[in-house]
C-alpha cells in the first residue's frame, strides 16, 4: 500500500482489511479516533513502534510528560515539530507501506 491509499482509506467507515496493527493505530489517529488509536498502542507496548504511535499520541494531547516517557521507551528523540509531519513519518516507517523509491513516485 502506498502512503497516498493509506491517506485516502481514511475516508472509509472501517480500515483497510490487513492492515499491521500500528498502521490500525495510525489509521485511527489519522481519523482523529484517539481512543482507539491509544488502545492499539497500549495493547502493544513491547514494541517500539507502537510505543512511538503512544508518544505521539500523547503528545496529540498535550500530555508532554507521558509523551517523553513513550518517546524514550519507543529509543526516539522527542518530537517537537508539527504533528501531521509527526504523523506522515509515522505511517511512511511502516514496512507495510511502499517507500517513494518502490513505488516509483
């Protein structure tokens, strides 16, 4: 899936069927869907991935404590830039998602 069909699944009801489920996450936090963004990152917070999209979360929120504890759980620097950056680096991390130099774009 390109980081484009990613973008335009958020118009549908429900996400893309295959979906990993940090993209899941990320879908949800793309819809503004926070609680169920933040349920799929708590359910997996062995990983780093998830522990980013958990970062990010809470920095959504404003909570920039909590945010810098995921952050350093998740072995990242704190964000300080834009959120939707935060968000499109976020979804372009996922090995599920085509790299501009696979897709030809």
């Amino acid at each position: 899936m390109t980081y484009e069909n990613f973008v335009a699944s958020l118009s549908a009801t429900q996400p893309p069927a295959g979906l990993s489920s940090v993209l899941r996450g990320l879908w949800h936090a793309g819809r503004q869907e926070w609680d169920l963004a933040h349920t799929v990152a708590q359910d997996h917070d062995y990983d780093p991935m998830h522990n980013w999209l958990h970062a990010y979360l809470h920095r959504q929120e404003a909570d920039l404590a909590n945010a810098a504890y995921w952050y350093r759980r998740a072995g990242r620097s704190v964000a300080t830039g834009p959120l939707p950056d935060e968000w499109m680096q976020l979804v372009k991390a996922q090995p599920d998602i085509e790299s501009e130099a696979k897709s030809g774009t």
